[in-house]
C-alpha cells in the first residue's frame, strides 16, 4: 500500500487561472475534465488529486506519468475516482485504489491510497 497527499492554495489556483486562462487549465486537465468543474475550489482540488496519485505511485508527475495520464471523474454520488491511461497503466499495475478531495479555508487537499498489483498478478 502506497499513500500520497497534497495540498494547495487555492487563491494559486486561482491567480494561475486569471493570469493564463485555458491555457492553464489544459496543462493538467481534459477536456471532460474542465468541462465538469466550474468552481476555482474543485479545479484546486484536482490538482491536488493528481498530485497526491502520482506521490502515491512514487514517480511524481514527469516523464513516467504526466498529468494527463490522471483522470479524475465522480460517481453518480458525487465521490472522486481516477484512472490511469492506458499507456499509464502499462507502467503503473493498480490492484486498488482510493481518493478523497476537500477543500477549506481557501486550501485543497487530496488523499490517495495505492495497492499496487505483484509482480505475477
């Protein structure tokens, strides 16, 4: 089992966005992503997802997982999953997973549990 964690300023999130726009946005979400958040609280807490999944599978985002290779989606509850990319899950075998996104005091935090398949599974 592998834990990652991240937590962000959300006013960050929101200055990145004033500053650049799309161009921002596109840098670490799809385009069913962005289309799906419309808050600045739940973009940050996005990015904190995708932070704490590639802190959980110990690579970090860059060459081996970039954050394009994170989905974030919600349940028809409205409780965060994520999954890897096709490419991504070639390097990265997930058994299990979890996350959890909130945010508070003007910070966006996300919590993520890995259990990562053996070798011979």
């Amino acid at each position: 089992m592998r834990v990652g964690t991240d937590i962000v300023v959300i006013s960050r999130i929101e200055k990145l966005i004033d500053k650049f726009g799309d161009k921002f946005l596109y840098r670490f979400l799809s385009k069913e992503e962005k289309k799906s958040l419309n808050r600045v609280e739940s973009i940050a807490g996005y990015w904190a997802g995708k932070e704490a999944v590639a802190k959980a599978l110990g690579c970090g985002i860059g060459r081996e997982l970039s954050f394009h290779d994170i989905i974030i989606y919600k349940d028809s509850k409205n409780a965060p999953h994520f999954r890897l990319t096709p490419n991504a899950q070639k390097i990265h075998k997930i058994k299990t997973s979890s996350i959890s996104i909130a945010h508070d005091g003007g910070f966006a935090i996300a919590v993520v549990n890995i259990e990562k398949k053996e070798i011979d599974e």
